[in-house]
C-alpha cells in the first residue's frame, strides 16, 4: 500500500491537498475520508491501519491550512461544499465501490459532520441503503470522535460562560496561520504572565499577538454567535449510522453525548476516562483499554452492511475499575446534558452530616481581581473573608460506581445582576489528595438580592470511588482562567472593562448535589456492545 498527494476540486475551483492510500486487495472498495486543520501527514498511521482492513482512505487539508491553498475560516461556511465535493469526487474514482464513512476527531469531527447534515442527500432522511444513489449526497456513515460542533459550541459553555483559556490556547496554535505552533500560548504566557487577565476579552487578541509576533483578526468574530446546537438539532433528522467517541474528562464531552441521544439513525456512543487527546491522564491512569482503530473499523463494516440494531446503544467506562457501564437512549435524565439512563440519581444534601458537611463559606464573596483559579486544586483554609463556598463528605463506607449525568441544585442569592455560578466537585482519598471529579458553570441574571433556584450541570460522570474516599464541593463565582471573568455589572463580559465584587448567599435548605449511582450494574464489553 502507498499513499500519493492528490489535490481534489472544490464548487469554487479551490483544490485541496489530499493523500490517498490505497488497500493492497480487491477494488473497487469502501472509503474513509477525513477532513482536518491539523495537517493531513498526522493520519498516515491511522491510513495504513484502515487499508490493511481493505478501505481506501484520504486524509485532506481543509481549505487554507497547510498543503490547501484559500482562505482559513474556522467553521467557515466553505466546509460543508468542500465535504460534499470530497464525497462525491471519491465516488467518482475507479477504485471505490460508492461507499464513504466520514471520521475525525475534534475540528475533525465537525468536518465529517456538515456535509452528512447539511448536504443535499435525501437518504439522511429516507435512510437508504449505503450505495443506492448518492453519486452527489452526503456520506453512508459518521464517526465523530470528540466533536467540536461549532464556533459558539468551542467559545462558551452550555451556560454561557466564555472559555477563555481553550480558546485562546486554539487561536494562539491554528488561528489566522496556515500551519500550527501548539505551544503558542505557552510561549507568549512566558512573556507575559498576566496576559488573560487583559480587558475586554474581546481584546485578548492584541495582547497576545504582541506575544506571538502576529495579529489574530478573526479573534473578535469568535465571540458574536449565541446560537449553539444547531448540529445537534440537525442530527435528528438524520438516518445514517453514527458512531460518537468521548471522554469523561474532555470539555466536549456534553456535545458528544447531545450528538448521540438526539441522532435520528442508528447511534452508538463510546466515553471513555479521556480528555481530548482520547488518552487518559498520565496521573490517574486507566484500565479500560479499547483499540479504537480496531473497533473503528468493526463498527464500520457493520454500519456499512446495515447490521446495527437501529436502538441507541452506548457504553460509559467507570474509571478506576476497568468496567465499562451499558447505558441506553430509552429513559429520561435529569438536567440538558448527559446520556438517559435506567438508574435515579442520588441527592446528597448540602448542610448535611450524611451528605456534604458545610465547612466555611455559606457567604463568600466572589471579586474578580482575585478570583477561584480554575488550575489550582488547593483550597485556602481560615480565611475570614471566604472567596467560595466549601462542603465535604463523609468517607465512603464502600466503593461506589457513578455512570450517568451529575447536577447540583442550588438556593442562592447574588447581590449583583449577573453572576457565575462554578461547581467544582472533587474526591479526596485517605491521604486527602485531590483529583477533579466534576465541574459546572452556569450564568444568571436575577434580581440583585433575591434568592433563585438554579441547576448546574456537572457532566456525565464514569467513575469508580473506592472505599475512603470523600467528596469536595466548591461553589464559586468564578474559575479563571479556564472561563472569562463575569464582572457581575451586568456588562457583557466579551467588552467588560469595569468589574465589580460579588456577595453570595448559597442557602443549604433547597441545595443539593445530585450523582448517578449505578443501582443494578450493567457491565458490558465495549466492543461488541458497539457494534451490534
């Protein structure tokens, strides 16, 4: 098998730089395409392994980023022709048999997205066999591995709140440039320590670009959209096959998981103890252990031969433990996030010496020039002016499996219009070392001085706790730089250049914390769980 570099036309004449690699066997054969920003000789590997299966494979530059020539716009509205033109070019050549699954991870995954959503092929809603003619449609088939959904999705969280430190790590490696530096931010951070501290966010950019040595122009556009959910949405629609890869520990993880209860078509959802990268953390690592190339292209073969039970099916790995949970699309779960389940979810009430015992901070003050600091665990102790509410457990009188959403319920009072609202959950074992279990944030404008009801999402959790081990809760007002700071005037926080403090109230009458404990385990192989 050799892979040649071929350019592929778009609608508009832009071609685009594409490697094929080709399957020593039969022809023709099934394909694999996969769009990506972050540089087409990064999936070689991952080509050889799909051609050694029989699948031809091209890994394509997307348009304006490193061998394809044209303007890079993230999420632009070119990458959904570009898809569709790739898809159609590849059903064209003598070596393919029509059939196309489109894959990717991240910016990826968005790109193998659009054009099966937002294409002309009927059979996304119809569900026509792979094959039946699509000459000129969308895809027979998705694997979207910790999709990035969207320019709204990746800027802010389901709440509102603006992910500060994500975003300006992206645009420092990928934005407004052809090739990537990952460490960007890093570099410019040396220079500049207090560089995200800067005012208004909208501004970060000329900031960062005096750190860089380049300007960031498509910066300010990051920040203008609101609408989020729109592929999402799009996917109900849909009758293809999707199969839709996580991790508990990635910042996506709650899109991956609407992706899959939402799609239309026969749905499969793997989430793993990952973060982004689909690894897990070098400190805290896991046994469960999944060839993801190899159940790729399991699930593929199936998809492709319409052999996928049309139910939704999914498998959450309990970290820690090396199992893997069945959970399915059939039941309801509480809050927006997170996949449906059989099991109810736990309360654990705050003031309560069998749920969360208050320690300090029942009134805090949450002030943005000193802010909760999203990467530091340590909590400071005997303030007499609390900058967070701080709650812990008892010890776990035994091991307990949580697979499913998290929330917290919270009764609080703000004195300001607008205000955060984090929860950071976090487990302490003997020793009372910390390791994040859980975090949420949410925006609210209320009345200043009247006590509301708010939910926090916290994620879909996949954990086991051993025995001993206890849980921390901090409410705060802020978690910088992770998320930009509210300035609690009511301002938008993009263009915010006056920030105020806030004094909180969290009342432990009507707040709790709210775990999926596994009542009746359903431990599966993840493999074949996926693949039927």
């Amino acid at each position: 098998m050799k892979t040649r570099t071929v350019y592929v036309p778009t609608p508009d004449g832009t071609a685009l730089a594409t490697d094929i690699c080709l399957p020593d066997g039969p022809r023709p054969c099934p394909a694999v395409l996969i769009r990506t920003p972050y540089g087409r000789g990064a999936h070689r590997a991952e080509s050889r392994g799909w051609a050694a299966h029989g699948y031809a494979v091209l890994a394509q530059d997307v348009r304006g980023r490193h061998g394809s020539p044209g303007e890079w716009q993230p999420y632009g509205e070119h990458e959904g022709p570009d898809g569709t033109a790739a898809i159609a070019w590849v059903r064209s050549q003598p070596w393919s048999n029509g059939e196309v699954v489109v894959a990717g991870a991240s910016y990826a995954a968005y790109c193998a997205l659009v054009p099966a959503l937002t294409g002309p092929d009927d059979r996304r809603r119809t569900g026509a066999r792979p094959g039946e003619a699509h000459r000129d449609g969308g895809p027979d088939a998705v694997i979207a591995a910790v999709p990035a959904l969207g320019l709204v999705e990746t800027a802010r969280e389901p709440g509102g709140p603006e992910r500060l430190w994500a975003r300006a790590g992206w645009w420092a490696a990928h934005g407004d440039r052809r090739d990537s530096e990952p460490d960007a931010l890093s570099r410019a951070l040396a220079s500049d320590p207090r560089l995200l501290e800067h005012l208004p966010v909208s501004r970060v950019s000329e900031r960062l670009a005096e750190g860089l040595g380049r300007e960031l122009p498509s910066w300010p556009r990051l920040w203008t959209g609101r609408d989020r959910g729109r592929l999402a949405d799009a996917g109900s629609s849909s009758r293809l096959p999707l199969l839709a890869v996580g991790g508990t520990r990635d910042p996506f993880a709650d899109d991956t998981v609407a992706l899959w209860r939402g799609w239309g078509g026969p749905a499969r959802l793997l989430l793993g103890p990952w973060g982004h990268h689909l690894t897990a953390d070098p400190a805290a690592p896991s046994r469960a252990h999944v060839n993801l190339g190899a159940l790729y292209v399991r699930w593929a073969r199936a998809a492709l031969a319409g052999r996928l039970e049309p139910r939704p099916r999914g498998v959450i790995a309990l970290g820690g433990s090396g199992r893997w949970h069945r959970v399915t699309g059939t039941a309801s779960a509480p809050g927006p996030s997170g996949p449906r389940r059989p099991e109810a979810a736990v309360r654990w009430p705050f003031g309560s010496r069998t749920g969360l015992r208050l320690l300090h901070g029942a009134e805090f003050t949450a002030h943005p020039d000193r802010p909760v600091r999203s990467d530091d665990l340590t909590v400071p102790a005997g303030r007499e002016r609390p900058d967070r509410c701080l709650l812990v457990s008892p010890p776990l009188p035994r091991p307990l499996d949580l697979a499913g959403p998290a929330v917290a319920r919270l009764h609080v009072t703000a004195d300001t219009p607008s205000a955060d609202w984090a929860v950071r959950l976090t487990t302490l074992d003997p020793a009372g070392r910390a390791e994040p279990l859980a975090f949420g944030i949410v925006r609210r404008t209320d009345p200043p001085g009247r006590a509301a009801d708010i939910t926090v999402p916290l994620g879909t959790l996949g954990r086991r706790l051993p025995a001993g081990t206890r849980l921390r809760a901090e409410v705060a007002g802020h978690h910088f730089p992770a998320h930009a700071r509210n300035p609690h005037t009511g301002e938008d926080p993009v263009t915010a250049i006056r920030l105020a403090p806030s004094h909180r109230t969290v009342h432990a009458r009507g707040s709790a914390l709210h775990l999926p404990v596994v009542a009746r385990r359903r431990y599966v192989e993840p493999v074949p769980e996926i693949c039927r």
